[in-house]
C-alpha cells in the first residue's frame, strides 16, 4: 500500500492538538456563548455528574467541559470538531447532534457579535492557495492518503461523490445513474471526444468509454491515476481512455464534451473564472459541458468565503463550496457559456454519506491496520457527519448543471 501521507501524530499531522489552548477569558465567553445558545437547541448536552444543558434531543457527552470551552474559544470553527478528534466530546448520534446545529448555524452567535467575525475569523494560509503548485499540494493531502482507505468505505464503483438515487436503494446503481445523467447533460455518445476534469478512480471515464466515446481524463492526484488506469484496463476501455497527470489550466485540446464531479469545490474562488474560461476554450462549436458541484446559498457562500474553518485545516485545504448565482456570473463575465438546465437531490448526498460513515465505521479494524490511528477515525467520523449533516438540514446542496454555449459565439 501507497504510505505517501498517512496521518499519524509522529508525522506532524496533528500539530499541538492534544494540548489544550490556554486563554481564560477567552473560555469563559465561549461557555456562555455556548450554554446560550443550546438552551432552545433540540439536544441533550450531558455534562460529567449528569447534569444536562440543551431542549432535548440526541445526546451530546461533554467529558472535559473545562478542555471543550479553552478549544472553543481558541477558535470555535476550529475547535468543536478538535475537540471531537481528541475525545473532549462525544456522541453515538453525531449526525442527529451535528444537524441540530448547522440547522441553527447562522443563529448560533448573536447578531451583534457575528459583525465581529472579520476580526476574529482566522484567514486562510498563503500555502493553501491553489496555484498550479498549490493546487497539487491541497490534493495531495487527502486524495494521496491511500486508495485502501478509499476502497474501504467507498461502493464497488469507488466513486467519492454524491449518488443519485431516484427510487433505488442500491448505492451502485445510484451512482451510476449520478454518472448517466452528467455524460447525458454533456451529450456523451458513441465517437465522442470527452474531457473529464478530475478523475476519481476511473468510474465515470470507464462509463463514458463503455457508450463509445473517446475519454481524457486529467487528475494531479498521483495514487488516483495509478489505481483509476487499473480500473480502465480491467474494464476493457483502456483503449479508449487516456489518464493524464495534468492541472486543468495545462490542459490544450479540442472537445465534443467536457464533464466534471466535484472538482470545482477544490478550484478556490480566485481561480473560478481560469477554470470556466478553460471550459469555454476547449469545447467546439455546438459541444456541451455537464457538470456536478456541491452549492451552497449565495449569502452563506459570501459571509464564508474568507473564513479558515476545521474542514479547510484538517479535510480539503482551499477548498470552497460555491453558490449557484456565482457559477452564473462568473460564466456569465468570462465565457460564452450558460447553464440551460440543472437537478438538484442533497438528500441524496445526506443519505450517501450516511453510508460511507456507517461502512468506515464497520470496517474500522481493516482500516487501522492500513496505519491510520484513533485521532484520524474520530477526524473522518466528524467529517463525514459533518457533511451529512450539512445536507440534511440544507445548507449544502448538490447540483448537476447541463452549460451550453450562447447564441453567437
């Protein structure tokens, strides 16, 4: 197995996380911030001693409330879910606790204080900018962390984004018809010429092979494009799909199609109009681009867009999540393209996830022994309820967006 980034304390993953921040005062006002704020939440915060805080609801265990309020007021974007990775909280129902606080997330700080939040909200370090370097680097530290990992929790197809259900119950099947309906938005048919940006582990190039198209595929995750070429080979398409180690940006050709799953998410704000301008630029005259992207409220996206947040620190380094109104204007002031239609289904992505976490979960001990320790299963846990939680409650959303070129061009 790939051991390219495996997180283990004696790596320098975790940084002083164990060490509990130390500032008073700063304690103080996150605890009655806090106890404030869960007094109406539908939860039950359980105190050492049993004594109980919150309007009840799924269960919430505060071990070392006095360690739990220091790493909140440190940084409370940061600190509730390092305070999961080290033990100070628990829960056996974290997505049901997760989702009755991001169903109340803008409301949690009173309003007065949020319009301090450009004065205490961390920035985003310069070495997460995605520059062509940076970009490669942000990748890197999760996509690279092994295909094992991946393999563990993923369904048979390995594909790392949201499945479309529509009726099935089967995690497979509803990939694949995720995978159907972006190359059907792309017109993806026999001799076409197709551009993938993102490669995954080959599930949708295989797909778009298997209808007869001809498929480059970029990555610059190294670990992905070793297995997905794998994948290609045994499936019998190898002949018809190229994987190429190559940034977007890089990228010179010609296209019927250009089809992408969730790899906007990781482009960064600032490279927005690099990467729609790059879409206009390969696709010829009368081709089509499909499209899949986590959303996100335009006013959440702006009041978020410069926040360093746990997520960013310890899960997908410069990443954000953008809004619908911001693909529209950005296309709209750099290409001549133009979304003529979209679904949307994240409730499909809550219940996916649910699955992931509860597949990681169960086979848990297969994936210690690939060399991942107990810091990293509480991290992932957060992260993937954190992520279900966002989608239940609807402050995510996934979308596939069908964009054709204007009239004119």
């Amino acid at each position: 197995m790939s051991t390219l980034s495996l997180p283990r304390p004696n790596q320098g993953i975790w940084p002083g996380l164990h060490a509990t921040p130390r500032s008073p005062l700063r304690a103080r006002i996150a605890e009655s911030l806090f106890r404030n704020a869960v007094r109406t939440l539908p939860v039950t915060i359980v105190l050492p001693g049993g004594r109980t805080l919150g309007a009840g609801g799924p269960i919430m265990r505060l071990h070392r409330p006095a360690a739990f309020f220091h790493r909140l007021g440190a940084d409370a974007k940061i600190g509730f879910g390092e305070a999961y990775m080290v033990g100070d909280w628990s829960s056996n129902e974290l997505a049901d606790v997760l989702s009755a606080f991001a169903a109340r997330l803008t409301t949690l700080v009173p309003p007065k204080l949020q319009r301090l939040r450009r004065w205490v909200d961390r920035g985003h370090p310069s070495t997460d900018a995605n520059d062509v370097t940076g970009a490669r680097s942000n990748i890197h530290r999760h996509y690279d962390l092994s295909n094992e990992l991946f393999a563990a929790f993923l369904d048979e197809t390995m594909t790392y984004s949201s499945a479309w259900f529509d009726g099935t119950n089967d995690l497979r099947e509803a990939q694949l018809r995720k995978i159907d309906g972006v190359l059907d938005y792309a017109g993806v048919r026999a001799g076409s010429n197709v551009l993938e940006i993102g490669t995954g582990w080959g599930a949708l190039a295989i797909r778009a092979a298997q209808r007869g198209a001809t498929v480059t595929s970029l990555t610059i995750s190294a670990e992905q494009k070793k297995l997905a070429e794998q994948r290609i080979a045994q499936a019998g398409v190898a002949d018809r799909v190229t994987v190429a180690l190559r940034d977007y940006r890089e990228e010179t050709g010609s296209y019927d199609a250009v089809v992408s799953v969730e790899m906007i998410e990781a482009v960064g704000r600032e490279y927005w109009p690099a990467y729609f301008s790059m879409l206009d630029r390969v696709l010829v005259p009368g081709g089509r681009i499909g499209l899949q992207a986590i959303t996100m409220p335009h006013d959440r996206m702006l009041a978020s867009a410069d926040s360093y947040t746990w997520i960013h620190k310890y899960i997908f380094p410069g990443g954000l999540i953008p809004s619908v109104k911001a693909i529209e204007q950005t296309l709209a002031a750099h290409t001549s393209l133009k979304i003529t239609s979209w679904r949307e289904f994240g409730h499909d992505y809550a219940e996916t996830l649910r699955r992931w976490r509860e597949t990681f979960v169960h086979r848990w001990d297969e994936i210690r022994s690939l060399g991942f320790d107990d810091t990293f299963r509480r991290m992932w846990e957060f992260y993937l309820a954190y992520s279900e939680a966002g989608f239940r409650v609807g402050y995510l959303g996934v979308r596939q967006f069908a964009i054709d070129q204007r009239l004119g061009r």
